[in-house]
C-alpha cells in the first residue's frame, strides 16, 4: 500500500468528483493518500472539499484532503491529475450555446463549429505538468477525451490517458436482451464515442445470434412498452442504435450510438421516431433534464457537505462506482492489476490508425504501466465510414488550434450538415466567436486572440 | 523508331479519339504503328476509324488503322491499351440521371450515389489485359481515373497510368494575370481533380505575388468585363477559384475549383455568385452546351469521315494537341523522354497518403518508364479538408464496388450535403437504381446484381 497525491482538476464538477471520492475513500490499497481538490469556483470547491472530509469519515477511510484555488500549486508534488475541468461542457453555457446556433437554424447545436477552449485548457495544464510534476499521469475525464488524449500525447512528454464510461453500454445490451452481463465476454474499440462490439460472448459462445433474434421479435415490444409506460428508450437499444448496427455491421456502444449520423438527429420529429419517447437525452428538453438533474445532485451534495443530520453515505451509499479513475491509480501504484477500457495512443494497438491517434481500447493495468492489448482490426465499413472520418476531424480540430487559422473553424461549420449556405456559415461563425464568455474562459487564452484569418483573407 | 500496337477502348469517343489520332500521325517515332479502334457503337467505331485513315493520308503518316466490336480481340498483341470507355460518364446519360434526381430535390446530380460502372468496366478491361497483354500499359482517360488508377493498381498486375488534362489549368492562371505560360515553372500536385499549385514561378521568382496583386487590382474588373462582354468566366479564375484560394492556402488547379465545396453548387443562383455569368460549365444548362458542342464537333468528324469534299486537315489542322497519351507511349518506346503529369499509384511520391492510393504527380518519362518525381507534402490545410477527404470516399466507392455492399451506396448518398433526410435518401437510391439502362450497361454486370443489402437488413 503506497501513499499518493492524486489531484482533481475541475473538482466542483457533479459528474465526477461525488464518485471520485467515493471510490477513493473504498479503496484501502491508496490508504494515507492526499486528495487535492482544485477548482475556479470557490463555493463547489468548498461542497466538494466538506464532502470529502464528511464521506471519508463516514466509511473510516484514512485519506487527507486539500483545497485549492491554484492551479500550479495544486500539481505540486502530484502523482495523479484527475481532469475534471471544463469550460465548455459546462450545462449552462451548452444551453446558451443552443440557443444561440437555434437562431442560425442549427437544431440542437449541430453547428459543427470546432472544439477550442477545453483543449486548451488540457494543453495548459499538461504544460503545466511537464514543468511542475513531470513524471505524474494525467487522466482526462473532461471531453472531448478523443481530441484532448491525442492533443496532449503529442505536444507533451506527460504520461496521458482519457477514460469514458461508455463502454458499459455492453451491459445494457446484455441485460436487455435478457442475459447476465457479468457472464459476457465482450470488445468494444476504436475511439471515443466510437466504439463497435467486435466481440460479444456468452458463456463462450457468440451472443450476436441472440441480439438476432431480440431484434427479428423482441424490440419492437420492447420500445411500445416503453412507450406506453412513459419511459424513455435508452439510447443504447434505440431504433437507431438498431439500424446502426444493420447499416455497419456491428453494434454501437455506449456514446456511439447518441451520433452515428447526421440523419438520426436533424430535428425533434427525427429525434423521436429514431430515439422513441420525447426524442432521449439529446435533445433541448432531454437535456434540460440532465440539467435538472445536475442541479438536484448538487443540492444533496451541499446537503452532505454542510448539514449536520444529513450523512454523506445515507445519501450516497458504500458501493464504489463502475468509474474506473481510482481502480487505475490502485492498478499502477499497489500492482493490483486490472482491465480496463482506456483511450491512449495507438502504437499499434487498432491496426490502421496512426501510432499517435489516441485509440479507445481494452488494457491491461499494473505496476508496469497501461498496457493496451492488440485488438486488430475493426471491418473496413466501420473504418472507412467511422473511424477514419473521426480521425479526421479530431485532425482538422487539433490542427486549426495548434495554427490559430480562422478559416478552419468555417470549414467545420460548412461541414455540419444542417448548414445550407455559406453565408450562414459566417454569420454563426462570428456569433459564436462573440458570445458573452463564460466564467472559466477565463482561465484559457480568448478565442478572438487566438484564432486569425489567413493572409489575403 | 519502334512500331507497337496501340488499342483505344471506346474509340468512338467524340473528347479522345480525334485528338489521339492527330497526335498519333504526327508522332515520326510511332511509323508503322498499329492503332486498333474498339467500341460497342458500330456506326462510331466506322466514323473515327475512316477519319483515321483520311486524316494519315493529310498527314502522310505511316500507320495502320484496324476496327473491332469485340474488346477480347482489340486486346491481342497489344502494347498499349488507352481506355476512354465510359458507362455513365455518356453526355446523354449524365442528363437523363441529372433529371431525375432533380426530382428528388437534387441540384445537378449531386446525389453523392458512388460510382459503381465505369470502375467495374476498368477492371472488367485491366483483367482482360492480364490474360491477354499482360505487359501491355493501359493509359487511363475515362473517369474517375482517381479511382480506377488506383482500383487496376491494387486489384491486377497490369501497369496502370491515369491521365488528365485539367493540370494545364496552371496556363490559363498565368496568362489571365498577364505571364507568358511558357515561362512558367510550376508544379500542382494531389489526386485527380484536387490538385493544388504549391510551386509557381515566372522566369524565376515566385509568381504567388503577382497573382495575389491580380486579385487584389484587377480580378473584380476582369469578370465584369466578361460580364459586359456576355462570355462566361473560366472556372479556373472564377470567384470560387480565389475564394478556394484564400481558403485553403494554394491555387485550385484545372477540375479542383469546379469543386471545392458543397457550398459553391447548392443551386443555379448559387453557381452565378460563385462562378459568374450563367453559372459556369456545371450547371444544367451548361451541360447542355457542352453536348451541343460535343455533337457538333461529331458531325465534323463525320463529314472528315466520309464527305468527299472535305478533309480532316483542313476541318482540325495539323498542330499536335496537348494531350499527353501519345508522347508518353513515344517515351516509353523510343525513350524520347518528356516531363508529364501523371496518375500512379503513390509508392511515396507525395508524402502522407499510402502506397497503393493512385496520386497525380509530375513525373520522368522515357524507356526505363514512368518515374514520378517525389513532390514531398501539401500543406495540413490541404490535406485535411481535401487530400484525406477525397481519398476516404475513393476507399468508400471501392469497398463498396468490392462488397456488393447496397448499404455503402445508400451511406454515399446520405454524405450528399444536398441530402435532407434518411427517406429522401433511400428513395433515390431505388430510383437510381431503378433507371432504364443505357445501351453500354450490357457490358458491365447489372448493378443491381451486384449490390445486395447486408444480411439482417
């Protein structure tokens, strides 16, 4: 049992950091371990701080916390960096964003605009690392995890690795179709929130036959009951995650099927007939759920951090999560050795892909490091009308911010399918660029600064 | 001096084949030389094979001229094969499919439907060629040579070369900024159709400068000059072409700014602003000037072919044209060697694409064969939102051509930007499918035969 300092960047963060501590608190080999919040906001930072010294007494876990408004000082010393952070994914300012694309005629946000601030901010703190605490891992919670994994294992020497938790979309699929997850044996890779079940074993033998035959009898009951029940489909045994899986070949997991193709989410009305109910999570009403959501999880957190009838574990429970942060940092600190589904450059691990893709891939864990098994290679239909286009655009992104070339964020605009001219490409490209910033912009270099016209332009 | 056996696939073609024999007859190295006419079109095949033997008798050219309707035949004793046989790429049926996805909302054919006949009969040829000339070159000029140079290279042993003429589209920047072409060094290198001008000298010095001071002085007075003057904007130096031009870096060279993007071809009105005039060659009625003039130039052919009091001389002269098919089989034969723009597979030529993708480069030619001259990198811009984007839907379009698999060709149709929906996208499909065939689609294997729906669809 080794003590560390594991530091959560972006540690106000509902999403994250209830679980973090959590798992941390139910972990007995990171026993002695300092835990350092760091977060922009000093209210969050402060519920999560209570939180942490409430939860880890209510389960007797022997862990030290600390808080800080600081960045650099947070990583000093760090042997981990959790980062949570992030300025864009922020729920209020997405909303915001919505809204605002809505006026242009963008449905749901669909506006293709390329991904800035948070990479930055992941760029900004691996930087950081190299200076303050060069031989930490930094595992990258906050999205995009496929462009922001990349971006740091190429600009940095810091050991990086993106995890997602949508890979357990394997487990709805099983129990679904009425079987035992914990009796599947299953693969799932490519990149993140574009992953296809390669493999799906039950008992050992192929289960694909029996998602067949739920398909051939069993789905369309499935979705009317739901919808005579008022519930919503999950995404993951949606009609369209359904006719993904016949239009490529393989069924889409977890984050995947939520995209697999501009024609699945042109308006609510497309929405609902291929996501059932009021249209799912992704949505401008899904959404404010998920919102609603957030806000009920923080008022109980504030409850567990400050009131004195209220316990941490009467609200939360003793169970660890299914998040795999802690159970990695236990791997390769205590040799307890685990597989896990991580995102890391590809050296080989998917073949055809780059070796400095980040890849999404099973991978072996302990004291040696993160090993990613070799999964070969996924069917050519998915590379080729998926992955590779993915690739892509995480090129064309990490390319126009590492120039700063302006003309790149109209092109991913142009790009978006619900863009019908050229004109509206511009006029939603300049307001976006002048939207009223949020909070922790901050904290990164303003967009304005950073992005230019080419010359002539 | 060397005779060989040249066999010109489609010979009826009204864009090649009289330029081919031209050049042929005026070329004293290929004396003796046989040229064999194919074509499926007997009335064709009689007019270019007459006009052939008129127009060495003007020439005084030693050649002999043979006709066939069987391809098999054509092919014996062949040293070359030059294939300007199209399916689709017919005047006629570009028109008829133009009109009916029209119907389906479609401005001027872009479905996005891959090509599927012209490959097949590419590769239908080059395996023909494997059993019966199988040291014989076939010099690629029916569309999409991208495709198919790259198809023949992979699937058969036969030496493939593409060829194009839209590279001399560097002549037409130059003269219309006011530089003598020949004293221009350049070099535009990419794929068929998306070249792009990375070097341009006059007389030495960089000419980027001058072209840039055209744009800035004197372009805006160009066009409306011919706007007076009621004549139509090349595309070459359209507003689209230097808008492509400050977009993305580097001059569109030929074919490249008849592209660019979706959002230059959306509609007629479209294509006026981006193109000037009427809208430029690309439009519907543009199109139907251009099957006019190709009528026309039949007609003259016709009466070179047969009518007593005319000859073929006095109807196209006696200059050589600037096609490069016959001078390559002149260096490769009597290695009078010659600089060309070629498309061959990459085998690292031009840096960032793999081996087996056909790219178009300059290249040597002379006995030893066809030598691309490594051109090193694009620019990431280029790369990113034209190379790799073109590259990945030639991949598409040949899996799919590979497979038989229908649902590539519904996801090729759904990439359209003009495609609004999932329905509109399967309905023309069908319909595409559905078409009459035109009379060369005998000679392919039907498509519909070859496509099937993936299992459990």
């Amino acid at each position: 049992m080794s003590s560390v300092k594991v530091t959560i960047i972006g540690a106000g963060s509902v999403v994250f950091s209830l679980g973090l501590v959590k798992d941390f608190c139910l972990t007995e080999g990171l026993a002695g371990s300092k835990v350092c919040f760091m977060d922009i906001n000093e209210e969050r930072l402060d519920v999560v701080y209570r939180l942490g010294l409430r939860y880890a007494e209510d389960l007797g876990a022997n862990l030290k916390f600390e808080r800080t408004l600081n960045r650099e000082e947070s990583l000093q010393d760090a042997d981990f960096v959790i980062n949570t952070a992030t300025v864009t994914h922020n729920e209020y300012f997405m909303k915001r964003r919505r809204e605002l694309v809505a006026k242009f005629g963008y449905f749901y946000g669909h506006s293709g605009m390329p991904e800035y601030h948070n990479l930055q901010l992941m760029l900004d703190v691996a930087r950081d690392m190299e200076r303050i605490c060069p031989d930490a891992w930094v595992l990258q919670a906050g999205n995009p995890v496929f462009d922001g994994t990349t971006l740091m294992g190429r600009e940095t020497y810091i050991k990086a690795c993106g995890l997602c938790h949508g890979h357990y979309g394997y487990r709805a699929i099983a129990r679904i179709i009425g079987l035992d997850p914990d009796r599947v044996t299953w693969q799932a890779p490519g990149l993140n929130h574009n992953i296809w079940l390669t493999h799906f074993y039950y008992e050992g033998k192929d289960a694909y036959p029996l998602l067949d035959e739920w398909i051939a009898n069993k789905a369309e009951a499935y979705w009317e009951e739901l919808a005579k029940a008022g519930r919503e489909i999950p995404a993951q045994m949606s009609p369209s995650a359904i006719h993904q899986y016949k239009m490529f070949g393989l069924m889409p997991v977890g984050d995947t099927p939520r995209g697999g193709g501009w024609w699945y989410h042109t308006d609510l009305e497309t929405r609902k007939r291929w996501y059932g109910g009021s249209g799912g999570g992704d949505t401008p009403q899904g959404r404010d759920l998920v919102l609603k959501h957030k806000e009920e999880k923080y008022e109980q957190m504030k409850q567990a951090a400050y009131d004195a009838k209220v316990r941490p574990i009467a609200l939360f429970g003793s169970q660890k999560t299914t998040e795999q942060h802690i159970p990695i940092i236990d791997g390769l600190v205590n040799d307890h050795e685990g597989r896990f589904q991580v995102n890391v450059l590809n050296n080989g691990a998917l073949a055809g892909l780059p070796d400095d893709v980040a890849v999404e891939v099973p991978a072996v864990v302990n004291k040696k490091g993160i090993q990613p098994l070799c999964v070969g290679s996924l069917p050519p239909k998915i590379m080729l009308e998926h992955i590779y286009p993915d690739w892509l655009e995480m090129e064309r992104t990490l390319e126009a911010l590492l120039s700063g070339d302006k003309s790149m964020l109209l092109w991913g605009i142009l790009t978006s399918h619900q863009t019908r001219s050229y004109d509206q490409a511009v006029q939603v490209l300049e307001a976006l660029l002048a939207m009223e910033p949020n909070e922790p912009m901050a904290y990164v270099e303003d967009i304005n600064k950073h992005y230019k016209w080419p010359k002539n332009w």
